[in-house]
C-alpha cells in the first residue's frame, strides 16, 4: 500500500504549500481513488498520523527538524497497528527521512513538488 499511495500522490499536482490544504488535497486523491482512510487516528497518546490509509500512517509535514520528524515517525512506526509510515513533506532536508525501515516497517518519503529547502 506505501508503493500505491506513493504513486498516486504521484500523479497529481499540489496547488498549495500549507500542511492543511495539502491534507485535504491528499483526501480528495484518496476518496478519488477509492482508496479507504482515517483521519487523525489516535494510536496512543501523542500518537495522532494526519491519516491512517491501510496500515500505512501518512503525515504531512512543511515544517520542523529532520530529528523532530524522524523521532515521529519511529512513534508511528513502533505502533501495532501501523505496518508503514509515509512522510509527504515539502521540506527537501526532510528527504533525509528516507531510511528505509523504523521498528522494522518500510518508510516511505514524498516531497511535495515545489518543496523548499
């Protein structure tokens, strides 16, 4: 499901750089798409991904540091119900996230196009 979502993210383009419009741009792919969501799913406490689309807990993120990011992901990722964890992120240094695996789940890394440094 990363690889689908990834590549359906893919395909169309992103009219804003601000994290709610381009949550709501993400829905809109989703519900077009037929691909079934949540958002703001409650993991555990503190442990809210924008999105929750099959086992795949989907953040979007336009600010804060690789560390900040990174340590987030790896929460998702420990959780029981997330199987991998895709960041959509216009940030280039946030690129950097793409480690292959946290807590041994695939993580996937989606620069928004127009993305800043």
């Amino acid at each position: 499901m990363l690889d689908r979502v990834m590549g359906l993210l893919d395909r169309y383009e992103f009219s804003s750089r601000e994290e709610r419009r381009i949550q709501d741009a993400i829905a809109e792919i989703l519900v077009v798409n037929e691909i079934p969501f949540k958002r703001e799913v409650v993991l555990s406490p503190g442990n809210r991904p924008d999105f929750m689309v099959e086992g795949v807990a989907l953040e979007v993120k336009v600010g804060g540091s690789i560390a900040e990011v990174l340590r987030q992901m790896q929460r998702y990722a420990s959780e029981p119900a997330v199987k991998a964890v895709l960041l959509v992120t216009t940030r280039t240094q946030h690129m950097r996230a793409r480690v292959g695996q946290l807590a041994g789940k695939p993580v996937g890394v989606f620069l928004v196009p127009g993305g800043l440094a």
